[in-house]
C-alpha cells in the first residue's frame, strides 16, 4: 500500500484534514501517480479547475484542504492489508506501523 505523507515540518498532509477522510487523503492513487511519475510539485498547490487537488476534493467530498504541504509530499510503502497510523508532530507527518516502536519499561 502506497501512502502519502509530509515530512518536512510546517503543514502536515492527511493529518490536517478536519473533515475525516484522513486514511482516503494519504492513500489518493492520483496524487501518488503524479509523484512517482516525478511530477512537479508545484502543480499540486493551486487549487484550480482540473488540478489533482480539485479532483481529490470533489472525489472526496471535502469542502476546503489545505495544500502547502503538498511541496514536500513524499511516497512511503507499507505491505497490503498492513496496520498503520500518521503520526504528526509541529506539521512533520511520520508514518508508524506495529512493532516499528520501542517501548522501554524504567
């Protein structure tokens, strides 16, 4: 499974949606074609008719998202059918699945 996520600190992706939707967000296979096809990120900033963000917005029924972290998107990979969660920290977007933390007992 392809997941999108927001590394750099400043705006999270998925994880700043108020409206729900966050695990459809982070997965949208337009978007993460788009990236993996190298292109520019720029384009998924504005929010204009036919751009990916429009199209996410009204697939999704989203009725505002916001877009500065859509600069910095990256695609991460985790195995089909996996659990997982995005972790966000001061807009750094981090993808955690089980048995990637360490629990320490002091």
């Amino acid at each position: 499974m392809k997941i999108l996520i927001a590394p750099s600190f400043g705006a999270g992706w998925s994880t700043w949606s108020y409206e729900g939707k966050k695990h459809e967000i982070a997965t949208y296979k337009p978007i993460i074609d788009y990236i993996e096809a190298g292109g520019d990120r720029n384009g998924l900033v504005t929010v204009n008719e036919g751009s990916l963000v429009q199209r996410m917005l009204d697939d999704l029924e989203l009725n505002s998202f916001y877009t500065g972290a859509a600069l910095d998107l990256v695609v991460d990979e985790i195995p089909d059918g996996s659990f997982y969660r995005l972790m966000e920290f001061d807009g750094s977007e981090s993808l955690e699945t089980p048995g990637a933390v360490e629990w320490w007992n002091v």
